[in-house]
C-alpha cells in the first residue's frame, strides 16, 4: 500500500489539503474530514471514510451546530490526477476531479 502525496489537491468545486494522517476536504456549501490511514492500492485505487458537513450561505444562529454526516471517498490516483466520489448515504454521488499542487476552485455559499 502506497500513501496519497501530501500537499494540495484542487479542481472545480473542491479543494483537498493531504496531511499525514489525515485530509481536509472544502466544497462550495459543505467540508469534510478524512482520517487516515490515507492509503491507495497498487492501482492507485482508494476507498476511504470520514465526514460530510453541509454547510448554508446566510446568517447562522448562535445555537446552531452543523451536523456531520458519514461519508465515504471513493476514487483513484494516475501520476498528479485525482477521481474522486463523494458517497453520502441517501445522497447522489458527486465525482471530482482534482489535480495535485492546484488550489480548487471554489465558490463558497454567502
């Protein structure tokens, strides 16, 4: 089993920061978290878990508290190229793809 590279992965609508136990996910409306072990197979392959927070543009109360849901991350990597699927119980998947040392591009709700 080899690691993801640590470092930034980015694309339209998402931004990864790989650090060496674990990974930090931002979408437009929502962040996640990935504990590691952050592995891949010897195809590049990964299946990982951790948390999908959606997020809402506009004010928020003071009591509120966001609500993390399970997730899981499906995907592979090919030399600096990243699919990834995003799997929310209930959900549709999302696929992204990402690019290792590219900031993503975002567009956070307000």
């Amino acid at each position: 089993m080899q690691r993801i590279p640590t470092g930034v992965w980015g694309g339209e609508h998402i931004n990864i920061e790989v650090g060496s136990k674990s990974a930090s996910i931002e979408y437009d409306c929502a962040h996640g978290m990935i504990e590691g072990p952050l592995v891949v197979d010897a195809s590049g392959r990964f299946n990982l878990r951790g948390t999908h927070t959606p997020e809402r543009g506009g004010p928020i109360r003071a009591d509120e508290q966001p609500r993390s849901l399970p997730a899981k991350f499906v995907g592979s990597i090919t030399g600096d190229k990243m699919t990834l699927t995003l799997k929310l119980e209930g959900f549709d998947d999302e696929t992204f793809t990402l690019e290792k040392g590219k900031q993503g591009e975002l567009f956070k709700c307000k």
